[in-house]
C-alpha cells in the first residue's frame, strides 16, 4: 500500500470513531500546565503593573511596564505575591511611582506579610510585624498615603479559632507601626483614598449577608498624629446603606468627588455623592460590575477629565461602554474581546485584561476616543492549531418557569473527524462555581480538551449567576440545589433535542458549588450519565457549621435555613440522597481545603460505598480549595476522562477510594 493509500485509510478509520474517543492534541498535561494567569493590573503615571500567576513557576509575580517598553519582573523569586484573605484573595500589591524612584508594597504568600520594594533593589524590606505564636495575618486592598508614609489595607487576623476583620494602617518605614482605623463590622473592604488625601472611603457589611447581598459606604477623614507616629480617622460618616443594596468599587475622581457602584436600580451602576445626596450616573440595564469574591475587583473607573468607562455584562459578553463628561449618550467601544475584567484607566486611555473565544487573555490598551486597541502583552500560544478550537456559541433556553436561562454551547471540532447525524455527540454540561459567579466566552483550553475529544460542551449560566442583574442573582437565595439544577437539566435536554447531543451520553461536572449541583443532579434527576464533582459540598449542614467565616451564613441564605434550622440542609444534602445517586460519579479533594472540607468528600464516599454505587475518590494530598500542582490537576483530568469514555463504551466499573493521587 502506497503512502498516500495509508493516509486515506487512516483518515477514514479516524472520521468513523465514536465521538468522545477522538485522538486529540490537547492533552491534560497542556491544559493544566498552559498559560499565565493575568491579575490585578494597576497603572500609575508612567507605567502598568500587573500580576502574573505562573504554574511553571508556582508563584505570583508582579510585572512592570513602563514608556512602551518591554515588560520586566518587579519581584525575584522566591518572592510571590499572593494572599488569602476569605480564602479566595484578592489585590495583593500597589505600586507607586514617585518620580524617578517606584516602589511596590506586596503581600508575601510564603509568610503573609506586607513588604516595600524599590524596583532595582536586590531584595524587599518588611514592614508588617511577625504574628505572635498561633497568630496568623492575613492583608488584602493595599493604598498608600500621598505622603508615602502609611500603607491602609484590610487585614484578617486568625487566632484562636476566632477571625476579625480589620481596616489597619501600616507604617512604610519599617518601624512595624500599627494602627488599626476600623473595627467591629463583620467585614471591611475597598479602602479608597481621596487624592488629596485628606479623606478615606471603604465598605463593610454584616453576617449572614455576603457583599452582593447588602453593604454600607462610609467615609472618614484621615488625621495623622503631629509626630507622624499614629494615624487615626475621624468624622465617621455614612454615605450609602440604609436601604438594602449591594456597594462595591468606591472611586474618588480628580476633584475629590465620590463615586460608587451600586444595584439599587437592580443592576449594577454607577453612582456619585452629589452634596448629600447620591445619583446614578451610568446605568445602561446591565450589570458594570460582579460579585466581589475576591477583593478588590475593577470593572470602572473614571478619567481626570470626568469621562467614566466600564465593563457593562451583557448576556454573558462583556462590553465596554463610556461615559463622557456632559452627555447623556453611552457609547460601546467595540472590540474583538468578550471577556475583560481589571479596568483602569490613564489619560484616554483603557487598560484591561482581555480575551475572546479563541484568543487567551493578554493585557490590552484600548483608546477611549476611537476604540483602537494596542497589545501590551502577547497572548499565550494555546499550544495546538487554531483549527481544533471550538468558538461557543451563546444560547438561551426557557427554564421550567419560564425564565430565560443563558449558556455557551461548544461544539465538537476536530479535523481529523467527521460527525455523522446519526450519531450526536457525548455532551458535558459544566456547572460554574460559586454560585454566585459566572461563566464567560474566554478561551478556555480545558473546554478545548473535551470538545477535540468529540464532546459537545454547555457552560450554564444558571439561576443566581452573576451578570444578569439583582434579580437573578437573588433567584437562588432559598432555592439551592432545585433551580440551579433544574436550569442544567433544562439546558442539556433542550441541547438534545436540537439533535446536537446523544441524550444517552450525558455528563454533568463542577468545581465547588458547581460541585454540589453536579451531586444534587444525579441525586434528583435521571439525565446525566455521569459526573465528576470537584471538591463539592456533600453535606450541606456541616458545611454551615464547619466552612470558614466569609460564607459562613451564605449556605443558610441560598438554602433558606434560618439558625438552628436543619431540615432544608438535611433534605438538600448529596450525602443524606446518595441512595438515589445510579449514574457513577468522580469526587476529587484536596487534604488542606478550608471552604470544602475533606471530610465532605469523605461522608460522600462512605455513603457510596454503602449502597454499592460505582464511584471514584481521588484526594490530593497537600492542596486546597482547587488544584495548585499541575501534574494533580492533570491526574484529575485523565481520570474524569476515563469515566466518560467508559460511559460511552459502556464498560463504566467504578474504583476504590486511593490518596493522594496514587
């Protein structure tokens, strides 16, 4: 047989293999290992920063850019900057150019203390005291003082099982001067400076609420001591709260006056403090901002000469809108993204982060006069031909009641094969965490690792996601684990229908309460073939009594348990419905997870086995609330990958519980 005979043999044994066994070039190893997380960018008068979380190199860098030059690393290793404030982080550093001196003042992830670096020195200098023994600081949102001489940021303080949130100031010169300016509400955040910096604004809300649920603006007046030793605010003053509404993002503008975003009109938008008075001043019907799981998130900001842009969400694509000064007209600056977040802006110009369906996220500068964009940094090489990646489509579906309910449907591309129409594919259907978060249309290579396999692909974004405005974001406070798992029902029967799944071959996944849907859909529907829940909540009243203290009544809101109420939990726990679990599912777990305990998965696992339902455990010893280590996201990967194959072979065998991966 000639060559080319052998090609076209090849081609054809290939086309006519089953979807979801296609050979595909992108492996686990490439997906879990590919890329830098952007985060946290920040620009100053004569440069951007950023943050880029490096997996080859398991630490957080902060990156400098400055006159259009080539990006440089502010911090060596084994300098990272990270923390985990609420567990989930947030704005770890800023940085402040003063002339021909810049400085960077970051949160060190090995040890949680704030250090000052002037770029070009060797190594950092700390400024936060060493915690006394059992003690343990945790610092988020850093600003500093015009004067260069205090840094105000939000510290959390573990010690002896209690937990306090904090707006501390922190002496810059090393001397381990504290001074605390805020106590006694359950949490603080976003501590913003007015520019003359007389004037401090910052939220801070209340358990059982969380910060999209209802948060208070207030401001201060800063007073340092004629020594310079203490700084203290006086003149507390509240700004916004009386009513029930979710603040986030405060923002001084040129003149000192105050902006915020509020969802009082049901979506996100921008309002400012005009006397004492407030009014909104941008409101275009979507959401301009999101929830603040991590702290200090920018979807807006404002330009000195008054004109506002922001990130407006719209069916699940982000857009960016302006404001200019003395019009009524909100203007979309198109673009090729639809994903940005981390907006900042100089002059006229935008800086975000940004990505599409095919493009990976790269750092951008888009003119808020013409809409003209420049690369400031290259998007990372996706590692396989561009004609393997599946573009999402955005769909919407009715839910049961009626609801629009909005998901991105992929699917399966691969060259090298050929659907045939009487053979729909396997379909996933991916459950987003939170829940109150959202799923977007960026490039995601996990995606691609199924869809080149022959899988089609749904990301649902269900009832209580963000993006869609108050309202559906509150449609699954009482209601967890029954809205959120009828609209993935509704999503993925309705994908069948249009002939574009095989409705026997469907699979269900989730990482956190993506994984609790994942579990409570296998529990109370008949749908899904098969699941992997990745670190999921099991039982949902050791969950309220046991989780850390950010979301420590956010299961009795989205459940509707008042305290001591139990029975809802009960009634809505995996763990107490795994009798009724036939389809075999993937439970992954780290040993050191503070959100989802390891002994959910655990309760989980044991009830499984009792009832002889097929199963897998896979515990990874040493990580947390996700998958730090690539090798172990890759192992977790492969073997949600086996199950599926075998669901499509039909040779599904569930295995014993091993550790850490083995």
């Amino acid at each position: 047989m000639t060559d080319t005979a052998m090609g076209n043999a090849k081609s054809l044994a290939r086309s006519a293999a089953p979807p979801g066994t296609w050979h595909s070039p992108v492996d686990s190893a490439l997906v879990c290992s590919s890329g830098i997380e952007f985060g946290n960018l920040q620009v100053t008068s004569s440069a951007e920063y950023w943050t880029e979380r490096r997996p080859h190199e398991g630490r957080v860098v902060i990156v400098r850019c400055a006159d259009g030059g080539e990006p440089i690393d502010v911090i060596s290793p084994p300098w990272s900057a990270a923390t985990s404030v609420h567990e989930y982080g947030g704005r770890s550093y800023v940085a402040v150019d003063a002339g021909p001196v810049s400085w960077v003042y970051f949160t060190n992830s090995d040890d949680g203390r704030v250090y000052r670096h002037r770029i070009g020195d060797a190594q950092p200098t700390a400024i936060s005291p060493v915690p006394v023994e059992g003690e343990n600081l945790r610092y988020v949102s850093p600003v500093v003082t015009a004067d260069g001489s205090w840094l105000i940021c939000v510290r959390e303080r573990h010690f002896q099982g209690d937990v306090v949130n904090e707006l501390v100031a922190i002496a810059t010169d090393g001397s381990m001067t504290v001074c605390v300016l805020v106590s006694g509400p359950d949490f603080v955040a976003s501590p913003t400076l007015a520019p003359d910096g007389s004037r401090l604004a910052w939220t801070t809300w209340d358990l059982p609420d969380m910060p999209w649920d209802s948060t208070r603006l207030w401001e201060a007046d800063i007073v340092a001591s004629r020594d310079g030793g203490e700084l203290r605010l006086v003149n507390h003053r509240l700004v916004v709260g009386t009513e029930r509404q979710a603040i986030t993002q405060p923002r001084y503008d040129a003149n000192g006056v105050l902006y915020f975003v509020s969802d009082l009109t049901g979506w996100w938008s921008v309002w400012k403090r005009t006397g004492q008075t407030c009014e909104c001043v941008l409101d275009n019907g979507s959401d301009l901002a999101e929830p603040e799981w991590s702290a200090g998130q920018s979807s807006w900001s404002i330009a000195d000469d008054g004109t506002i842009a922001a990130i407006s969400i719209r069916n699940g694509v982000d857009e960016l809108v302006v404001l200019r000064p003395g019009s009524d007209t909100i203007a979309t600056l198109s673009n090729a993204y639809t994903s940005m977040h981390g907006l900042q802006i100089r002059g006229q110009t935008a800086y975000v982060i940004a990505a599409n369906g095919v493009c990976p996220p790269s750092i951008v500068a888009i003119s808020l006069a013409d809409g003209s964009v420049m690369a400031l940094t290259r998007p990372a090489d996706i590692g396989f031909p561009e004609s393997y990646v599946s573009v999402p489509e955005s769909i919407t579906v009715a839910g049961a009641d009626g609801t629009q309910i909005q998901a991105f449907l992929y699917a399966p591309v691969n060259p090298d094969y050929a659907l045939s129409a009487d053979r729909p594919p396997p379909l996933i259907v991916n459950v987003h965490g939170g829940p109150t978060l959202r799923t977007s249309a960026a490039f995601n290579p996990e995606v691609q690792f199924w869809t080149t396999r022959g899988f089609a692909y749904v990301d649902v974004n269900y009832r209580g996601s963000a993006g869609f405005g108050r309202d559906y974001r509150r449609m699954l406070n009482g209601q967890w684990g029954i809205t959120d798992v009828a609209d993935c029902v509704a999503v993925a029967l309705h994908v069948a229908r249009l002939g574009l799944a095989n409705p026997s071959q469907m699979m269900i996944r989730g990482r956190s309460a993506g994984g609790y849907t994942t579990l409570m859909a296998l529990a109370t529907s008949a749908v899904f073939a098969a699941g992997a829940s990745y670190w999921g909540v099991g039982d949902l009243e050791l969950f309220a009594a046991s989780t850390h203290k950010f979301e420590s009544g956010y299961a009795g809101v989205l459940v509707g348990c008042g305290p001591g109420e139990v029975e809802s939990y009960r009634a809505r726990s995996p763990v107490r419905l795994a009798g009724q679990i036939t389809a075999p599912v993937l439970i992954v777990q780290g040993t050191d997870d503070r959100i989802v305990p390891l002994s959910q998965a655990e309760l989980l696992h044991a009830e499984l086995s009792a009832r002889g339902i097929e199963h897998s455990l896979i515990v990874f010893d040493g990580e947390g609330h996700g998958l730090r280590h690539a090798s172990n996201a890759a192992r977790a990967l492969d073997e949600e990958l086996r199950l599926y194959q075998a669901v499509i072979d039909g040779t599904v065998t569930g295995r014993p519980a091993y550790p850490n991966g083995q």
